[in-house]
C-alpha cells in the first residue's frame, strides 16, 4: 500500500508499507503488535465508557445510526416474509457486547461474540445473561475468545458478519486473510458490516493500542484485494466534532447488480435501412 501516514507521534511515513515493514516485519514483531494491541484493552476497564475510549456518549445515535442501516441491509438482503431460516449474526471484536446487547440480540435470532479480552468476554456474557431482550428466540449463543487474525469461521454460518471499531489492530496482510476466510461463513445473500474511524489521506497509527485508522480510499483497495464489493455506504452522524468521521460499509462477496441501461441515444437515432 502506498499511502502516505503519521502515527500519534507526529513521526511521517512515505508508505504503510514502510510502517508495517517496521512494526510488524518479522514473526516477533508481529507477535508483540498483537500482543500489545490487546495488553492495552486489558488495561481498560469493562464499561460503556472503556470501549468507547472516555466517549460513551457516542453509543446512542453510534447504534442509531446503525440500526437505520442495519433495517434498509435486512429488507433488501433477508426480506421478512421469505426468510425461512434463523437470522445469525457474529459481532467481531465486541468488547462488552454492547452493540450486541442494544442492537443485535433485538434483529438476530442467533448472535455469536468474538472478542480476545477475556474480561470483556466474561462482561458481555454476564450482562446478556441478565435478560436484556435474550429470549428462546434471540439469543448469544457462543463466545469466542480469540483474536480476529486466527480466526476461521464455520462454514456457511452467518447472515451477516459485524465488525466495529477492531480491524484497526490488524495488519493489511491479516485484514485481507481474514475476509477471505470469513466470506465462507456467510449463507448466500449474507454480507459483512464494517463499521470504522476514517482518517481524512494515508493512515494514522496510534502507538499506544497498535491501531491504525485507514482512509476510505484505504479501505476500498483492501475491499478489493478481498475480492468484496460495497453494496452500501453510509456516513455515522451525530458525533462530536474532534472524532474522527466514522463510515459503515455493507460488503457482498458478489458485485452489485447494474439496472439494464437505456439504448444509448447515439445507438436509437442512428440512421437504420427501412425494411
Ligand atoms: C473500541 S473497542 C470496540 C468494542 C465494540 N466493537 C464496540 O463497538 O463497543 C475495540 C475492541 O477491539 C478488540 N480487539 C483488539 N484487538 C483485536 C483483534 N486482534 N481482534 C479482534 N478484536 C480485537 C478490543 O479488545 C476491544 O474490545
């Protein structure tokens, strides 16, 4: 990749490729950016307020906003008088399950968590316990506490994957993995929701969780790299302003499909032979 980038520091790099060459280049680096990106979530405390980095005010119109992209995706994708199945759902990177507790659980028939802080883990276990909208026929049904780059999931599983505010800790090679393994755990019709910060050009890296905050131009050569297609794009609203700009994107694995165009006006008034 050859964007340009900062990290917090104010230190520039020419490419991300310079950036992830030094950070992540060989095994042990690379074992010690994964390390420290979840050393540093362990050190937070389980709360709306640690998973939202101090701004816990965000989480209403963050879910909001979701939940008005997340009804358009469903009555397009998954209409409700032709499901015949059980609607599944992973929630990557959920930290403590809150957007599976205020929106999942209330669409999804079945919500799976993935998350490699175990104390987080064991929050969102609790709470969802707790009653919170889960009921015979919704419900967390399993808890993965595995980091997103090992992880594969089963085949054919999923309507839909959510990934919010993770794919930042992981490297360009282990984003576009991941999404190739993941594409087999989605039903037919099913997609991925990724929903993150968005930096303005290049990238920022912060050294202190071991994120980095793509651009949208970013993104979408990864998307492409993963062989996925953005079916829908919209932008979060309602943040403050010293946030960065935060983007939801629905992938499919297959290309949108075009309406037929109209016969081009050169191709209607050319001349024709009378017959
Ligand atoms: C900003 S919190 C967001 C949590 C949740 N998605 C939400 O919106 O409330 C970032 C989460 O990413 C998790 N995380 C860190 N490294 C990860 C990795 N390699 N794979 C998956 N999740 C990771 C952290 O443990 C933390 O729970």
């Amino acid at each position: 990749m050859d964007a340009t980038g900062l990290d917090s520091n104010g230190r520039e790099f020419k490419t991300a490729d310079e950036m992830w060459r030094e950070h992540t280049g060989d095994p042990s680096k690379k074992t010690q950016w994964y390390r420290d990106g979840v050393s540093y979530w362990e050190g937070v405390n389980p709360t709306m307020d640690g998973v939202l980095g101090g701004f816990a005010n965000v989480n209403e119109p963050d879910i909001s906003c979701s939940e008005d992209f997340l009804k358009i995706l469903l009555s397009e994708r998954f209409p409700a008088d032709a499901r015949r199945q059980p609607l599944v759902v992973l929630d990557c990177g959920s930290g403590i399950g809150r957007v599976t507790k205020n929106l999942l659980i209330r669409y999804f028939n079945e919500v799976d968590l993935l998350e490699p802080v175990s104390q987080f883990l064991e929050t969102a276990r609790e709470t969802l316990a707790l009653g919170c909208q889960t009921n015979a026929v919704h419900k967390a049904v399993n808890f993965y506490c595995v980091p997103l780059q090992d992880f594969t999931p089963e085949a054919g599983r999923y309507d839909v994957i959510w990934i919010q505010w993770c794919i930042g800790h992981l490297t360009d090679e282990d984003f576009v993995s991941f999404f190739k393994r993941a594409k087999v755990g989605l039903k037919p019709g099913g997609f991925f929701v990724l929903k993150e910060n968005i930096a303005r050009s290049g990238f920022v890296l912060d050294n202190e969780d071991r994120s980095v905050t793509r651009s949208d131009k970013y993104f979408k050569e990864l998307f492409s790299q993963c062989g996925l297609h953005v079916y829908r794009l919209k932008d979060q609203k309602g943040f403050p302003e010293e946030l960065f700009a935060v983007k939801m994107y629905a992938l499919t694995t297959e290309a949108p499909k075009r309406a037929l165009r109209a016969k081009s006006k050169t191709s209607i008034n050319r001349p024709r032979t009378i017959m």
